[in-house]
C-alpha cells in the first residue's frame, strides 16, 4: 500500500488507498528561470518540469502536493499561534496556560466503548493483537485525537470572533479533462466538481463511497460528483472487467444502480455475476450482455486509465475537487474543508 499514516508511532497504521506495485513550478524558481546554459542552449525550470511531469507523472504531481501541503501545515500553525496568542494576552495570559485551559473544558473522555468500536473497525490493522493488547495503546490516540480536536475547535473560534483573515496561499490545481459520457451526480451548473478515479475492486474505494455519499446529501446540487475508471489490474484481476461493466451500464443510464451492486460484491465480479447484478439493477440483460462479452468500452476505460495517469495517479481512490489532490479514502472532513474553501472562493 502507497499511503499510510501514523496513528500512534511504531504501533497502529491504517491505509487509505489502493496502489498498484505508487501546475506548478517548483518553490524557490520560476519557470522562465534558467536553470542551465549549454553553449547557445537555454534550460528553464519549466522546461525540466515539464519534461518531469512528462516523465514521471505521479513522483511530479506528489512533490508539488508535499511542498503545499508543507506550506500550508506551517500557515495554519502561524496562524493559530498568533490568534491564541492575541486572545491569551486578552486575558492576561501566556498562550501556553491559556491554551491548555480552553482545549481542557473541550475534550470529551474517551469511553471503554468508543475503544473497543475502533479496534473492532480496525482489527486488520492490529497483526493479530487482542483488544487487551492493544486496548491502552487506542485510548491514548483516541485521548490524543480529542486533544487535536479540542484545539482545532478553538481555533476557529478564535478565527471566527478575531481579525480579519486573508488566506492567499492557493493549492495546486490540476486540469481534469471531463467527457459528457463520463458518469456524473450532481448540477452541471456546481460551484465544486469532485472527479473521482476508482475501481470497483479496491476496498479503499468502497470505504470512501459513504463520505462521497454524505457529501452529496450535505452539499446538494453545490457539488457535482463524476466518476473515472481507473483500475489497478495488476493487483485486481477482476477490476478492468467491472469497470467495463460499469461503462456498460452508463450506456443505459444505470451506471450507479449498478455501481453500487458491484461495491456491495468486490470479491464476487466475474462476468456472468455482473450480469446478474445488472439485472437485478434493472438494466436490458441482452443489450448488457452483448457490451460486456464484446469489449466494447474497453477502450474507453484506456483512456480513462491514461488520464489519471498524466495527472500522476498512482492509487485509488484519488479525488480531484476543483483540480486539488485528495488521495486515498480520507475523512469526511477532510472532503468538507477543501469543498468549504471551494464554495468560499467561488462567492
């Protein structure tokens, strides 16, 4: 697996994406600056970049993500140490105690049950360690997340009832070409648009389909959700199968009917079971039948692939909201803050 993030050091890690066996320049330098001279010839950094993102599309498109994401992390910590610090000095405070104080009356006690719900929800991730085991270790991440939690809360508050902010900062956007015929939820008209490359067969994919779900019943016709082919074959025999099943589908305006059956059965989608599950989603079995046995979207599903591969997709599920990278089956709130910042940019 690609990503994976820490939830306590050297003891739970829990991944986000599928990966097959992983518009900026860079800080620092322009484009048009040269970065070398060769007799006559001249070398620009955008022209290395260029030949980079050409080249190796997917290392392109992580750096320039990890030098915002680095920015970024670091703005909001300036941010909120300077907003504390204005409110403690309110109070005749230090930051420290003040901080301390107002993160203390908003945390919530971790519970016996809210521990043994996420080991339960995470048992994989435990190599085979009981709940006793394992147990104390949860609870102080839990203890942890609500410290993080208390003080986000906070934060906004102080963002909220402070001075005025400014965030200028933008992320890197990435230009996601979309077809009519691609599958789409959502006003043509959106503010947002979320391009998800998925595949049927990967479990990440799965696990994010709630949070897309629950952003579409939050967000209404502000969000439009479409859908790209993009699987990983050499890991998800069945993948490339199921995503011309689904294009299949398209064809008779039943993709995500049948989007959804085939989510509910990833270990069970060889071709005679996606015509079952296409039936059963109320699609001409015939017509289904004949798209499918003939390869007829295979191509489609191609040059889907090939898409998100100049976009420097590696892993699934990746969402482009607005041409910002969101990779792997990240937290609802983590779709949310982009798309608020989305919505706030648009007014």
């Amino acid at each position: 697996m690609l990503r994976m993030r820490t939830l306590v050091t050297g003891a739970i890690l829990l991944t986000f994406a599928c990966s097959a066996p992983a518009q900026q320049a860079p800080a620092g330098q322009d484009a048009s600056d040269v970065a070398a001279q060769i007799g006559d010839r001249t070398i620009t950094v955008g022209e290395l970049d260029d030949r980079w993102r050409q080249a190796e599309p997917a290392s392109h498109a992580q750096a320039i993500q990890q030098m915002y994401d680095g920015r970024k992390q670091t703005l909001d910590a300036i941010v909120a140490e300077l907003l504390i610090a204005e409110a403690a000095a309110a109070q005749g405070l230090d930051p420290e105690p003040f901080t301390s104080a107002e993160v203390a009356r908003r945390v919530m006690p971790v519970t016996d049950g809210q521990v043994l719900a996420f080991f339960q929800a995470n048992q994989a991730e435990m190599q085979g360690r009981g709940v006793d085991a394992m147990g104390p270790v949860i609870r102080r991440y839990l203890e942890e997340q609500q410290q993080a939690t208390a003080q986000d809360a906070l934060v906004a508050e102080l963002r909220t009832a402070g001075p005025p902010i400014r965030m200028v900062l933008d992320a890197p956007r990435h230009q996601v070409d979309v077809s009519p015929d691609d599958p789409a939820q959502g006003a043509a008209s959106a503010a947002v648009t979320l391009v998800e490359f998925s595949d049927f067969q990967c479990p990440f994919c799965a696990r994010v389909m709630p949070t897309l779900k629950r952003v579409q019943e939050t967000y209404g016709d502000r969000v439009r959700i479409i859908w790209k082919d993009f699987p990983l074959t050499s890991i998800h025999p069945q993948a490339f199968g199921a995503a011309q099943a689904g294009q299949c589908a398209q064809e008779q305006g039943k993709f995500w009917a049948l989007h959804d059956r085939m989510f509910a059965n990833q270990q069970a989608l060889q071709p005679e079971l996606l015509k079952t599950y296409a039936a059963d989603a109320g699609l001409d079995a015939d017509a289904f039948s004949t798209c499918l046995d003939t390869a007829k979207y295979a191509d489609r599903v191609q040059a889907q692939m090939g898409v998100g591969t100049g976009l420097g997709v590696s892993s699934t599920p990746t969402v482009f909201i607005n041409g910002r990278l969101v990779s792997g089956a990240q937290p609802y709130e983590v779709f949310t803050k982009i798309i608020d910042e989305e919505l706030e940019r648009a007014t």
